[in-house]
C-alpha cells in the first residue's frame, strides 16, 4: 500500500476537450490534483454487448493516496459518463516534482 502522501497517478477519459478542461479545473480547485494532462485519442470498448469507437479526452492525473478515495468520489459526481473510468496507482516522481506536487496538495498551496 502507498503512503498517505505518496504521488499517485489517476486515469479517466471525458468525451470531448470542453467537459475534460471543465473537470480537470473543478479537481483542481478543489485541490484534489496538482496537475492534469489532457491527450486526445481514440478509444475501442464494449458497451452494451457491441464494439464501440468514439473520440475521447484522458485525463492523467496527479495526487496523493490520502486524496483518492475523495478524487474517486466527486470525480463520479462531476463525470459525464455513467462508468467513467477509474485507473490508479502509485508513482515515484523526481525529488522536483515531488515537492512541488506535495507543496500544491498542502493546505496552504504552493
């Protein structure tokens, strides 16, 4: 198990540019993440028993483990989609980035 504080990575999709930046703000200011990156791309998935393919945005997101049972929860609240999807797992970053990523998740921010 990781830390409590320990960086983690979070991946979810959003169906277009408009909701994933609307999300990714929404974590952010709610300081769940320090950062998210944004990627377009395609994605190929069962639903309802057929191969679907739809254009998609991912969502790759920074923030400790003390932090996702809270991240998983309002991300369902806030997601456009009825399942999005949810990927974690822990992620050792330079001594840089780690601090500065703990400095924004701290309560007084960066």
């Amino acid at each position: 198990m990781a830390e409590s504080n320990s960086l983690m990575l979070v991946l979810t999709t959003e169906g277009d540019a408009i909701r994933a930046k609307a999300l990714a703000r929404s974590l952010l200011e709610r300081r769940l993440v320090a950062c998210v990156s944004l990627q377009s791309t395609e994605a190929l998935y069962y639903w309802e028993g057929e191969i679907q393919m739809d254009g998609e945005v991912q969502l790759l997101m920074k923030t400790t483990a003390d932090r996702l049972e809270r991240l998983q929860q309002v991300l369902g609240e806030l997601h456009s989609y009825d399942t999005p999807e949810w990927l974690c797992w822990p992620a050792t970053p330079s001594p840089a980035y780690g601090r500065w990523a703990m400095g924004v998740l701290s309560s007084d921010g960066y």
